[in-house]
C-alpha cells in the first residue's frame, strides 16, 4: 500500500474555524487581511480593488472570492506596482476575480506565490474561474506544490508557470502569450480540457514524470505545440495545429504513451521522437505536415512502437526512422511528397502490416546509401505498397517477409518505378 503524508498547510487548514468578511470598493483591504484568520473568507463586493495586495504568511487556507464583477487592477493612476496578489500562505484560494494589468516592478506577474518574496514555496494554491489579463509577466507564477488552476481565462500575459509536484491546470484558455504559454515543472502534472492559442513560444512544456496532457487543444505557437520531457507520459486525445512542430518527445525519456491526438498543418515535423527509449505512438492522425520536405513523424529513438498512425497530405517524407529495434504496425502514409517509410540509420526495424499509397516518392525505402551508419537487418512483413513512385527502394538490403506489394507506381509502364524487392 503506497503511504502518503497529510502537507502540514493542509491539516492547520482542516483545525481552523473559518469566518466571512465582506468588502465594499474603497475599504482597506491591507487591514482586513492582516485581521483574518486561517481558513477565513474575504468577500470581494463587485468593483474595482486597486492592487496589489498580500496574503502574508500565517494565513493558511485564506479565500479570496468574488461576489459579483470584482475586479483586482494592478494599475492604480497609472502607477507600476508589480504582481496584483502576492501570496505569501498555503493552501490560498483565488476564486471569480478578473485580475489585469500587472505591471514591472520587482516582477510583474498576475497572482505571484512567494513566502518571502524571494520566489520561495508555496504549497496548494488554487485559481478558480478568473480572468487574467494584460500582465507584463506571467499570469500565475509558483513554486510549490499541489497548485491547482481550473476554469480560468489568461490572455495577454507571459503565460502559466508552475514548479511543483501534482500541478493541476484544467478547463483553462491560455491566449496571446509573449512566451512559453503554459510551463508546469515537477513529476504528476494534469493538464486536462484546456486551450492553448498564440503563443510566441512553446504551447504547452511539461517536464516531469508521469505527466498528463489530455483533451487539450493547442494552435498558433511560434514554436513547439507540445514539448515533454519525462519518463510514463501520457498525451491523449490532444488537438495540435499551426505550430512549428507540433509534438516533441524530450532526450532520454523513457515510457511514454502518444494516442489518439490529431495533428496538422505544422510548419516542420508532427512529431519528433528524440533519444528516447519504450515509447507506444498509436491511433494518431496527422494531415499537412513537414514544410521543406521534413519528415511528418522522425522517430529518432529505440524500441519505440507505432501502431495504427495515419499520416497523409505531408510536404516531405511521411514515417522517418533513425534508431534501432523499433516497430511500426498497421501504420498508414497517404498521398505524401517524400516518402511513405523510411530508415536513415538503424538496426532490425520491422514494418508489420503497414500500408503506403500514393506517395510521391517511394513506398518503402531503407536508405543507408545516403546516411553514414548501418540500416541494414530492416523487416517488411505483410505489408503494401500501391501507386508510389516506386513501391519499394532497396538501396541496401530488406529482408522481405511475407511481403504483399502490388504494382503500380505513378508511371507503371517504366521500369524504373516498378518494386524492387530483394529475395
């Protein structure tokens, strides 16, 4: 049985007889939080609070709720005056404000966790159904764990960044970023439901173990879609599109799961497997990717396997493998520029099932000719090839197993373009 023990900030919470304070517009603020007590509400009445303000530390499970339309606004006359909340307690509550105009002073964010104001820990902090908007720097910035962002709307700011264990980001549109959109740093983080658009960097950059992206939604980044860096991954059942790429897979991860995500319309690669090691790609669709005839999906990485993908319209190769012992079932490549499948460099690769049609290069191609390294010991097994430029390219040495080619290719009465299949 796995143990787990109660945070500290949590159990003070649970002992603590909370009570309500209701504030008007003008009232003094600074007064009514340095009076509350552990677990006590303060009632935001709608209007407008000018920032910013501080949660000091000792008040362990404080909520800040808004009643109505109240607004908490970092630029009182003008004046630059840094993050709006500070948050200097665990276990802190943000709930219903619209939260605007951050602006540079020491730092510059939306809601800031700090115990002491040198960006140190802070634990269980929950944003829920805010708005966050026109920040100079990032719209919520913690280190610490058990953060939970649900509901929200940030637009305008330097996105969402969060180091900590168990990050929870759900049902959150993130817009209009400057930078990275959303960063969670630590093993166990949840992003679920959430939208990811215009961002001048990365989408959404998980590093951690056991991270979770899951029906999400991610378009318009100047950069990366989706970056992972960690070991038994999840990504499933994601929208990626309009990105440079559209998923990349970090150096040395180990375990991971790709399923059921559609990717499009990427200016490079779709998905880029790098130096990774037991990873399932499975059941994804990929349209209109690879600008400049880069590969639509590079495997770069060992014993991975890809099952059931279908990749179709690239402007360059479709399935790109460089590494070794890798396999690739029932996997489909439509109607592409490049190639259907490919092998750059890499030892006993098997092909089982897999089906390239319409290609405007070969079906099958194992191409140790043009890359230095060894691409020989490469498997076809029941697999088939029908209307590509050539069906099957052997440029050094396929071990045909239960090969099923059709002929064809797009000029049928050359000999040039018929298969070419050792025995």
């Amino acid at each position: 049985m796995n143990s787990y023990t109660v945070p500290a900030w949590l159990l003070l919470l649970a002992t603590a007889s909370a009570g309500t304070v209701t504030l008007a517009p003008g009232d003094d603020v600074g007064a009514a939080l340095a009076a509350a007590a552990p677990g006590d509400t303060l009632l935001f009445a709608a209007g407008t609070c000018s920032g910013p303000i501080t949660v000091p530390p000792g008040k362990t499970g404080l909520v800040l709720k808004a009643k109505g339309a109240a607004v908490l606004d970092g630029r009182p006359g003008g004046a630059p005056v840094g993050p709006v909340p500070v948050i200097q307690s665990d276990g802190v509550q943000v709930l219903g404000f619209t939260i605007q105009h951050a602006q540079p002073g020491p730092t510059a964010e939306g809601i800031k966790a700090d115990d002491d104001l040198n960006f140190g820990t802070i634990d269980g902090l929950q944003v829920r159904d805010c708005r966050i908007l026109n920040c100079d720097g990032p719209a919520v910035l913690v280190a610490g764990d058990d953060a939970v962002v649900a509901d929200c709307l940030v637009s305008g700011c330097a996105g969402l960044s969060i180091t900590g264990d168990r990050a929870r980001i759900e049902r959150t549109t993130v817009r209009a970023s400057d930078t990275d959109a959303l960063v969670l740093t630590g093993d166990d983080a949840l992003v679920s439901r959430c939208t990811v658009s215009i961002a001048d960097g990365i989408g959404v950059w998980l590093t951690g173990d056991r991270a979770q992206l899951l029906s999400s939604s991610v378009t318009g980044c100047a950069s990366i879609g989706v970056s992972v860096t960690g070991g038994d991954f999840t990504l499933s059942k994601n929208k990626v599109s309009h990105c440079m790429d559209g998923v990349v897979v970090g150096t040395s991860t180990v375990l991971g799961l790709v399923e059921a995500n559609r990717i499009s319309d990427c200016r490079s690669r779709s998905l880029l497997n790098l130096e990774c090691s037991s990873v399932l790609i499975r059941k994804n669709v990929i349209e209109r990717c690879g600008l400049d005839h880069v590969a639509s999906l590079h495997v770069q990485a060992s014993g991975c396997t890809l099952e059931s993908n279908v990749i179709r319209d690239g402007d360059g190769n479709a399935f790109m493998v460089k590494g070794d012992g890798n396999v690739l079932r029932k996997d489909k490549a439509f109607d592409n520029l490049g190639d259907g499948f490919i092998v750059q460099v890499g030892v006993g690769n098997l092909f089982e099932a897999c089906t390239a049609l319409g290609n405007r290069g070969e079906g099958f191609q194992n191409d140790e000719a043009n890359f230095a390294g060894d691409a020989t010991g490469t498997q076809l097994d029941g697999c088939k090839a029908k209307g590509n430029r050539r069906d099957v390219a052997v440029l050094t040495a396929f071990f045909a197993l239960g090969i099923a080619f059709e002929t064809g290719g797009n000029d049928p009465g050359n000999p040039e373009h018929q298969p070419e299949i050792d025995d």
